[in-house]
C-alpha cells in the first residue's frame, strides 16, 4: 500500500467519537483545541452563540464537513502541523464550495504530510489579520504574529512568530490574553495572537 493510501486509512480508521472516557491522546488534543477556541470566542464574541466547529473528516466526508463555511475561505491542516510552506497547493482553499480545488488541495495535503498525517484533517476558517509580508518561497500571506508561552497561567516570553518581516515597535497588551489563559487548564502552552485586518 502506497504513502497516500495509508494516510487514508488512517483517517478512515480514526474513531471520532469524543465521548468515551479513555480518549487517545490525539483525540484530547484535538478536544482540548477546540475547547480552547470557544473560550477565545466567548471572551471576544458573547452574544454569537453559532459556533464554527473545527471539523476532522475522513476524506469521503471532506464535502459534508466543509458545508459550514459556504462559499468562505479556508485552511487546511492535520491535528498538529499545516502546509503553510506549500500554501496554494496544499494549505489554503479561497472558496470552500469549489469541490474541485478543495478535493486537489486536500489530496495534496495528504500526500505531502504520507507518514507524518496526524490523524485526521482539521478545516478551519481562513481570517484576514494584520498584514506583515509575504513569505519568500511559498507567498503565503503573513500576519503580525506573536507566540506567548505561559507557564501556571502567567506569560514567560512573548515572541514574534515570523522570522521574515519587518515588526514595529507596538506590542500586544497581554492583558486580555492573560485573562484567558486562566481558564485553559494546563501548566505548560503557548498562544499565538494576532489583529484582524479591520482592526
């Protein structure tokens, strides 16, 4: 069996019921991710209640799992890693109803990752943020990033997340982030944050 048929069996082989008490490990991950997302969704839109799931799909469920995003834009990763590097081909999908392109970007994305596919696909909205360049090789668009690393809730270090671009001097307040990190429950994680392009 070829690398791509692998990685599609094992999408197809993953059990994506989180309800079970003695979860895989991969699965809290993705569990835990997707709680964290609400958290940032009920600190900075209380009154949507409509939540856009993050959603992993075997790959004959590609089209159903899509379906909630319309005709909006999308990205395209596994429970760990995306092809940002490999952004037109196997990362980013302008239009999530165009079956075509979505099905070529998601087998490439397979393809590439063969072995290294962590569990399943992960389908999220694609948002403008703050612009900051364009990446040299691939020519993905890129924000004004930065990672926070906390440790018991507080900030350790906050750094910029590309290396490519040119930062001003302006930092984030934290404080809002801070707020938040109290309610994720962990010692040890970073958050990466970034402003929308309208601000």
């Amino acid at each position: 069996m070829e690398r791509f048929e692998k990685a599609v069996q094992r999408i197809i082989n993953t059990d994506w019921s989180i309800s079970k008490q003695d979860l895989p490990s991969h699965t809290l991950l993705v569990t835990e991710f997707i709680n964290r997302g609400n958290v940032f969704r009920d600190a900075y839109c209380p009154e949507n209640k409509i939540r856009k799931p993050i959603y992993s799909a075997a790959l004959e469920k590609v089209l159903d799992a899509v379906e909630v995003f319309g005709q909006g834009p999308i990205i395209l990763k596994d429970y760990v890693k995306s092809r940002k590097h490999d952004w037109n081909e196997a990362c980013y999908i302008p239009d999530a109803s165009n079956t075509k392109k979505l099905l070529k970007v998601v087998k490439k994305f397979v393809e590439l990752q063969g072995d290294e596919l962590n569990e399943g696909l992960v389908f999220k909205e694609f948002v403008n943020l703050e612009f900051l360049s364009y990446h040299p090789q691939s020519g993905a668009p890129l924000s004004k990033e930065f990672r926070i690393f906390f440790l018991e809730g507080k900030p350790l270090i906050t750094m910029e997340y590309w290396d490519e671009g040119i930062y001003d001097e302006n930092k984030p307040d934290l404080a809002p982030f801070i707020e938040i990190a109290k309610k994720i429950n962990s010692h040890f994680f970073t958050m990466d944050i970034a402003k929308v392009e309208n601000g």
